[in-house]
C-alpha cells in the first residue's frame, strides 16, 4: 500500500508540475486559432488560421526575427570561442591560481543584465570618442554592441558546458600525438576539437537560445536594430493581438520537432551501436544488417507524425474559410449587445418612475403652495413692489414720480415751505 501510494504520488505531482510549466504554454497556442480578436482561449469563437497570415505581414515582427537571428549567430561565434578558451585556461593554468579565475569568469552571470547593457553602451561610446569615430561608425551600430554586451556574460555559460566535457578528457592523447610530431595545432584540430564537438555543439545551441530570448542587455544596446524580444515587448504596451499567440505557436511547435528529431538520431545510433556490439565476425567483415530507421525508434515515429499533421494543418488552412462562421458570431455579438442596452434603458425607466413615485408620495404629505412671483431675489423684482401701493387699495398702480433714489428728483422736493 505504502509503494502504491507513493507511486501515485509522484505521478500526480509529475502531473501538476508539467501542467503548471507547460500549461501557459498550451493555451496561449490554442488562443492562435481562436477568431477573437484579443488573446483567449473562453469562449470559443471561430476556429480561424488569419492570426498566422496577419504574422508572417507584420514588417516589424518579420525584422526583429532577422535581427534576432543576426545577432544570435554572432553571439554564437563570439561566445563558443571565448568558452572554450577560457575552459581550455582553466584546465591548464596553475591550480593555485584556478579559484580566482573561476570566480573572474563566472562573474558576469551574477551581473545584472541592465547593468551589463549599459556599461556596454557607454565603455564602446568612449572608445569610439577617443579614436575620433562619427556616430556612424562600427562601435555605435546596434548589432555589434548587442553582441558584444550579450557574449559578456553568456561566454560564461559556454565555458561552463565545455569546462564539463573537458574535464573527462585524456591529456596523455595530445601528448601522444606531440610525441609522434604533431604541432600544437595539428593536435588541437584533429584530437582535441573532434572530442569537444558535442559540448560545443550544445554550447552553440544554448548561446542561441539565450541571445533570441534576452531583453535586459539588449534594451540598451540595440539602436536601429530591435530584436524579436523588443518588438514584443512594444507591442505589449499598446496591446496584444493573436498574432503573438501564432508566433509562440511556431516557436513551440518548432523546438518540439527538433527536440524529437534529436532523439530519433540519437536512438538510431544506441541502435547502430547495439546491432554493430552483437553482430558477429563474419558480419563485420562484410555488411552489416542495420535495423530500420523506425524499427524500436518511438522519436522517429512522432517525427512523422509531426510532419503528416502539419501538412494536413497547412492544407486545411489553405481550403478552410470561417467568413460564415465569423459574420454570424458578430451577428450575435450585436444582438446580444442590443439586448443589453434594451434592459438597461428598461432599469433606467423602472428607477426613473420608483422617483417619480417618491417624489409624489412626499408631495402628498405638504400642501401645495401658492403661486409666487418671488424669484430669489427678495422680491426685487416683484410687479407690486414697483407700484408703492398696497397690493389691496386697487388694481392699478398709482403713478409715482419716486424713482427710488429717495425722491432725490421729485419736482417738489426743489420747492421750499
């Protein structure tokens, strides 16, 4: 009971941990196919493929992706080269001295990105000011500072991955080949540099994925050269589309076809291996039987699978027209907002009348007052108040000669006793 349980255990926590990690991942792809024009997964609208062909006409998205690629691949070069010399110093260089050099090298990690960026930016500035460079020129362009800021620190990832390799590597096979006249780079090129070939495979690989993805040193650095990441980020701030939701769609899909197709190849030579391991003396000597491609090669299988399901997705999407399906949810969209507006107008008038029925009910209770022709000024105003009269000696006004200054110009206020 107690290993069932456990078992259980770990499945379900395996469950939860692959659905907090690749949860967002998925419904932001499924948001890609969903006709909404914001990103969103509920409700569903219209199954569309317009998201994908609003991408691949977005000049500034189709640029950052050009730029990314540029500066990747010279972060790639960069990075892997200053790797694998620095991993190569940190093998050789006195033991005494290898602590401080490692925590030298691996210091740019602990950096943040933002300071990183700007130091860049302003260290090649001075450089291009003390060598008299116009604006224009080498050290100020965007690619190469975005590269040059970028290597600082991911050449420290590449050493790291290298350093690994290295260290199970036989030092008595460059001596050997020293030994029989080699040089020094005959030895490097054809013992040491085809050992390293899968650590700096997957050094170049992991510089890739680093330099496509950062944002913090580039942000600084990138001048008239945005990558995918700023474009993004700009895009953000005023406002998604699903078109972003297809970008990511294409990114995913992508890294799971190559992931696989790795494994397949990878599975194909545990395979060679196993067949060439267990094949006798004659068979060596002549050919051997080699298994299948998809012989016991699961990655293989999926790898087609892959590719059959995406042709069928770029057929359908060539041939599928959601113009019906997309008029009738506005169609609804509208009815529905009429509607709305119908049972608010109809609430407005239920509260307008309850006010008006309060208002009468209060009335109710006081006595309706009289007429007045005070107008909020004292009576100033008021027809009775010109005359002088009494408003219940007459009818009509008795003429005056006041003209309310005080009979200051009454004819017979000039007349003495």
């Amino acid at each position: 009971m107690n290993l069932s349980f456990l078992r259980i255990s770990i499945w379900v926590y395996l469950a939860i941990f692959f659905l907090y990690l690749l949860g967002p991942l998925v419904i932001m792809s499924v948001t890609a196919f969903n006709s909404s024009a914001f990103p969103r997964m509920t409700p569903w609208e219209c199954l569309t493929f317009q998201w994908f062909g609003e991408l691949f006409q977005d000049q500034r998205i189709l640029n950052g992706i050009k730029n990314s690629l540029i500066i990747g691949a010279g972060t790639v070069v960069l990075s892997v080269a200053m790797g694998l010399a620095g991993a190569l110093m940190l093998t050789q260089i006195w033991p005494k001295l290898r602590a401080t050099y490692y925590t030298i090298i691996i210091a740019p990690i602990l950096i943040p990105g933002v300071v990183l960026g700007i130091s860049t930016l302003v260290f090649w500035d001075r450089i291009n000011r003390m060598l008299g460079l116009g604006a224009d020129s080498v050290l100020s362009n965007g690619i190469f500072l975005t590269v040059i800021g970028q290597s600082t620190f991911i050449a420290s990832y590449c050493m790291l991955v290298l350093v690994a390799r290295l260290q199970r590597y036989d030092v008595a096979l460059t001596e050997a080949a020293l030994d029989l006249g080699a040089t020094h780079a005959q030895a490097f090129r054809k013992i040491l540099l085809p050992f390293m070939r899968p650590a700096i495979a997957s050094a170049a690989v992991l510089a890739f994925l680093a330099s496509f993805e950062n944002y913090n040193t580039t942000t600084f650095t990138f001048g008239e050269y945005p990558t995918l990441t700023i474009e993004l980020a700009q895009k953000v701030r005023y406002g998604i589309t699903p078109s972003i939701s297809a970008l990511a769609f294409i990114i995913v899909a992508l890294t799971v076809f190559f992931a696989l197709l790795n494994e397949a190849k990878l599975k194909r030579q545990e395979l060679v291996a196993a067949a060439r391991k267990n094949a006798t003396v004659e068979e060596l000597a002549g050919k051997i039987k080699l298994p299948s491609f998809f012989a016991g090669n699961v990655a293989a299988l999926l790898v087609v699978v892959f590719g059959v399901a995406t042709i069928t997705v770029v057929g359908t999407a060539t041939a599928y027209n959601p113009a019906q399906c997309i008029a009738s949810v506005k169609e609804q969209k509208q009815l529905e907002a009429e509607q709305r507006i119908q049972e608010l107008r109809k609430q407005r008038e239920e509260r307008r009348k309850q006010r008006e029925a309060e208002e009468a009910e209060q009335g109710g209770a006081q006595s309706t007052p009289k007429p007045s022709n005070n107008s909020g000024f004292g009576n100033v105003f008021a027809p009775n108040t010109l005359g002088g009269g009494d408003e219940e000696s007459s009818s009509e006004p008795q003429p005056s000669t006041n003209g309310g200054f005080g009979g200051a110009f009454d004819p017979n206020s000039l007349k003495t006793d």
